[in-house]
C-alpha cells in the first residue's frame, strides 16, 4: 500500500510568503493519500464521516501531543500555556495536562471546564478584560496559580478576596505599542482597544503602583498579547525591550524585581499550503537572548519566561469534514457548492476574511480543475469559507470536502445561527476514533426553553 503526505490545493492565486518564515502545509502531519483515500492518523476521513455525520470536526491527538512538547523542548526554560480560547474539551485538557503545559483561560466556562476535567488550578492563568465578580470569586476558590489584571476595578475585587495570609499572584497586562497580526481586528499591542495598560502615558506603571500598595495582592510580572497570526518575530523582540524597560522603572521606584514576563501568544500557523507560520526555533533561539541581554544591560534578574500558544497547539491538527448539498453553475460561469455547515461552524472567513485550502475527498476524480466557491448553508450573503477553490470540475451534490487547520477558533467561536446545530468532533489516533462532543440537536435548543 502506497501512502504519501498530502500537500493540499491551492487558491487560483499562490499566497504570499513572508522571506526567512518557514512555510508549510495546513494539514496533520498524518495526513496522508492512499487506497483509503485522505487519511489522518490511519482513519479515513470518508469513514468517520459516514460513522458520526456531518458536519465533523476531525482532532488528531498526536498531532496536538507532539505541538505540546515541540514547545516544551524549544523552550525548556519557559513556561507554556496552552491558550483555551483557541478551543477546549476535556479531553484536550487531559492531553494537556498530561504533556506538561499550563493553561490560560478567560471565562468561568473554561475555567469550570478545566476544574471538572481535573486540571490542576496551580497551572491555571485566568485573564480577560471584563471579568465578573463572580469569576474572580471562582478563581480564588478554586485557587487559580495567577490571574492577569487588565483594569482597575479588578484591583480591589481582588484585593477584597485575598489576604496577607492567602494572597493571589496577579500579572498586569501592558499595551506595549507594538503593532504585529494579520487583521487589524486582532492587533491587541497598540492603543485604542479594551485590553490592559498602555506603557504611553503612564498607565501601565500606575497599576503596577495600585497592585503593590494590597497586601493580598502579589505581584508576579507583566503580560502583554500582541495580536494573533504573528509570523514574524521581531514583534515580541520589540515587546521584550519595552517590559524590560518598565520592569526597570518597577525596580527603581519600587525595588522590587518581578520574576515572571509572559509574552502571550498570537504564533502563526498555515492556513494554505505554502503560507507562512511563525518560526518556533527562530523565536526560542532570540526571544530568550532578547530578555537576558536587556536584562543585564539594567541590571535586572532575568524573569522567568512564559508564552501562550493556542492556534500553534490545536489548529494544524483538526479537519472539518463538510458534506455538498448543492453545486449551482450561473449564468456568468461561476460556480458554488453550498454545503452542510458554514459560518455557525466556522465564522472565521466572514469575521476576518480567513482563507482556507479544501479538497476533495472520499473518491477519486480524473475531472479537469475549475474554480468554485465553497459556501455555507445560512441565510447570509457572506457565508463563505472558501472562495476561489480548485476542485473538480464533477464535483456534485453527496461528495464530501476536507478543510485543514480547522482545531482553532471554529468550533470555540460555533454558534446555533439558524438553529443548526454545532458539529461533532471526533478524535483520532492509531487507526482508530472515538467521540469526544456529540452533534448538537434541535432538542438541545429546546431544552433550554423554559415558558412559552
């Protein structure tokens, strides 16, 4: 039997790449073409679509394993979180707890999640920028290891909540003013949105100042989150020698030495076949000599190191699984193939213009490429996930259509518009898969009804 790694189609126009950024495929590195067809982790993608439905969400369990301790090895002086927002099951808090990583959560959701898979809360980061009263109080009572002040307000809540006996680590959460990511909508480093400290201005330094006057409060370091598909280093690069700086102004006003510096996440990943992501040894090879030589320019111990991956972690290693209902051809020659999920699953394409391979799986075609739009079944014009697609030209209603990098932001960002229900998911691993979120109903919806 002859297998070989999938390499995915591309867009009618190649995507550009950043020079010096490694580029890669969006596919599982199990991914791989044989007599079974497409295949992630030994199990045919046609199979589980056939065994659960669709649309499925495919998670190959290694995949994220080996992502987990890439980051561990690359990184062995630092602290990795696993960043839930990207996606997160119980299961996937088990792999994570397993492999060695910390998790950041910002919500009671995931943070209840978390607690109930047995996650262990010591390793438990909780931020956001508008955390209720009574997440703070869940936190503190769960005994979460740190939780990132982004405002002021939340200063005495926590102050109110903790002691000089049992005190709470905090980080502050700084805007450095770096601008990196690939949409404005998810630049989180600069001025003008609702995270953290600007360092302009001297907001940042005045909550370091109210954090240090509560005796409950231990301040552990700084945390800034630059923004999110970051494919270049030299962003945290600048945000390293901007915290050094303001971890020096901490030391000379306050003598104090903060340990830790968490640098967020944002690392890119491919979301195309010969896209660029973010270089992991490139960055642990200079982001730590970064910190160390700023540090000892000001005469600084160094401070612990700690990043937040999530799409670096999760995404590369899911498949979306969608089913044709419809291939319409019109009058001026395009042609779309409307299938059984959308933007209720996937609402990355219509918030931000993310672009995604797709292919055809499930059976073979000798048919000759043409361009199709692949849209959603949802009563909105801008239900697309894949514009321009190369697929075969007798593609037709009960194929079934692959997209990769599908583990982060889509099922996390799922809702129930039209009261289609959110996708299964299925993991896979050694041949076989198993059921981790069943499908979504129509009774699920009706249960939450209470009157009428």
């Amino acid at each position: 039997m002859t297998l070989t790694p999938v390499r995915g189609c591309l867009y009618a126009d190649e995507p550009d790449t950043t020079p010096g950024t490694p580029i890669g495929t969006p596919w599982p590195a199990s991914a791989q073409d044989g007599p079974a067809g497409l295949t992630v982790a030994g199990v045919a993608l046609a199979d589980t679509a056939d065994r659960f439905g669709t649309p499925l969400y495919v998670l190959d369990e290694d995949e994220v394993r080996s992502r987990c301790r890439a980051y561990r090895t690359a990184l062995p002086g630092a602290e990795v979180l696993y960043a839930a927002k990207a996606f997160l099951c119980s299961a996937l808090a088990d792999w994570i707890t397993e492999e060695g990583l910390g998790l950041d959560v910002c919500s009671e959701g995931e943070l209840r999640l978390a607690a109930a898979a047995g996650f262990p809360p010591e390793r438990i980061l909780l931020h956001g920028n508008a955390k209720s009263p009574e997440e703070l109080r869940l936190a503190r009572r769960l005994r979460v290891g740190r939780i990132v002040v982004d405002n002021l307000a939340e200063i005495p809540r926590l102050a109110a909540l903790s002691s000089a006996d049992t005190p709470q680590r905090v980080l502050v959460r700084v805007v450095p003013g770096v601008a990196a990511g690939h949409h404005e909508a998810v630049r989180t480093g600069v001025a003008g949105q609702k995270f953290g400290f600007a360092l302009e201005g001297g907001d940042a330094l005045e909550a370091v100042r109210r954090v240090l006057a509560q005796p409950g409060l231990v301040l552990a370091g700084l945390h800034c989150h630059l923004g999110s598909q970051i494919t270049s280093v030299e962003p945290y690069l600048t945000a390293v020698d901007r915290l050094v700086e303001l971890l020096s102004e901490i030391r000379d006003e306050h003598g104090v030495q903060l340990p830790e510096l968490d640098l967020g996440g944002g690392h890119a990943v491919p979301y195309l076949p010969g896209e660029a992501g973010l270089d992991l040894d490139e960055f642990a090879a200079l982001v730590p000599v970064r910190l160390a030589d700023a540090c000892k320019r000001r005469r600084l111990d160094v401070p612990r190191l700690v990043v937040e991956p999530g799409r670096a972690v999760v995404a590369p290693a899911a498949v979306a699984v969608y089913r044709v209902l419809t291939v319409k051809h019109t009058a001026d020659g395009r042609v779309f193939a409307a299938v059984d999920g959308g933007m209720s699953d996937n609402p990355r394409p219509a918030l931000y213009d993310a672009r995604y391979s797709v292919r055809l799986v499930g059976r073979a075609s000798t048919a000759a490429e043409r361009e199709v739009d692949v849209v959603g079944r949802h009563c909105e014009a801008g239900d697309v996930l894949v514009r321009s697609a190369r697929l075969p030209a007798d593609l037709r209603p009960g194929d079934l259509l692959a997209v990769p990098a599908a583990g982060a932001y889509q099922l996390s960002m799922a809702s129930g518009y039209n009261l289609v229900g959110r996708p299964a998911l299925a993991a896979v691993r050694g041949g076989r898969a198993r059921l981790l979120i069943r499908r979504e109903s129509v009774e699920d919806f009706r249960a939450r009804e209470v009157g009428r």
